[in-house]
C-alpha cells in the first residue's frame, strides 16, 4: 500500500475498532482508531491523506453529522459510511453528502479491501485536480502585465494582427509575448490557454 495513506476508522464499538485494525492491518494497511466523531475532529489535520471509515450510529455525533461537518471544513478525506442498520434512507443521505460508498456490517471484507481501494484512487484524484489547479495559477501569477494582456485578448478569439494594434505594439511583439506566455503556461494550443486562463477568473 501507498505509505502515506490511512485509513481513519471512526467506530464507538471497540470490539469493532479493533477487528477493522487488526484485518487492515494484516493487509498492509496503514489505520488510525477513534471511539467518536468528536476525538476525530479535534484530531483532524488537513494534510491527512487516505480515507474515512465511519460508523452511522455513534453516541454523540452520529456519522452523517460528522460527514456533513467534514464537508463543511473541506476536508478531501472520501467517506465511507458503514452501519449494521443499513437502510435506503441512510444510504440516500449519504451519497447525498458525497460518499464514496455505504457498507453494512457484518462486513464482506473483500467488498470492503474494495471500497477503501476506490476511495484511495478518488481522492488521489482529487488531489491531483487541486494540485494541477494551483499550478496553473502560480504559472499565471508569473505573467508580465503585457503578457496577461496578450493572453487576455487571445482568449477571445482576437487574431496576433488585431491584438497588436489594439495593445500599440507590432505582430511580431505580439507573437514573442503569446509564445513566451505559453510556453509559462505549459500549452501549446489556444484550447488549453483558454482552459488555463479561466482558474485566474475564479
């Protein structure tokens, strides 16, 4: 399993706790044990990565609560609701909030090994989405103020022979500053630039 990723097992049964630990464990999973909602969101960092297992009926908060709050607090954790009461209703509220899958105990564990594989996998990819996000915003944030205008003025459809007179420069300026801004950038078509362009606009 990829090191850095946890299972966050949220359960107020310790019997149940401690079988989920000792059966992911023995797979080469990394677990981390909370016997509420509460200990789990006084624990809660944001740069945990892996998934939450949590259980619907808990004293105190229950799981749907602490789903909520977690989406709240924005937190990227997939979700994994489990419950030895299950019913259609739950299971509705759940995915409602987003969750990546809803499990009744007893579990069948090769449905579980699964879920918490897939719940991996969805956030790695969300993750991945942010981070491509926040790259194109610091290429954007390397622009010069004449190359934000070139760019903004490509991304409307304007031809290098229409942006050079409307910035007061000539065509070749205008080709120098979009190739430099997209090779900044890292694309290579005015498709992508489009693409680029709007994470600054949001």
């Amino acid at each position: 399993m990829t090191s850095n990723l946890t299972v966050f097992i949220v359960d107020d049964d310790p019997a149940v706790r401690d079988a989920l630990g000792l059966l992911l464990g023995v797979r080469g999973y990394r677990t981390a044990l909370f016997s509420c909602a509460e200990d789990f969101l006084q624990g809660w960092q944001r740069a945990w990565a892996g998934c939450v297992l949590i259980d619907i009926r808990m004293s105190g908060m229950d799981g749907l609560s602490l789903q909520r709050r977690l989406q709240e607090l924005g937190c990227l954790l997939p979700v994994i609701i489990v419950t030895g009461h299950g019913d259609v209703a739950l299971a509705r509220q759940a995915f409602k909030a987003q969750a990546s899958d809803f499990l009744e105990k007893p579990f069948d564990h090769d449905k579980l090994l699964a879920a918490i594989d897939e719940a991996f996998s969805r956030e790695a990819a969300t993750r991945g989405q942010l981070r491509r996000q926040q790259d194109g915003l610091d290429a954007l944030r390397s622009l010069t103020p004449r190359e934000r205008e070139v760019m903004q003025l490509v991304v409307t459809g304007r031809h290098n022979r229409d942006i050079a007179p409307a910035l007061g420069i000539s065509v070749r300026t205008v080709e120098v500053h979009k190739a430099r801004l997209m090779d900044k950038l890292g694309v290579d078509n005015v498709a992508d630039l489009v693409r680029i362009s709007m994470l600054g606009s949001d």
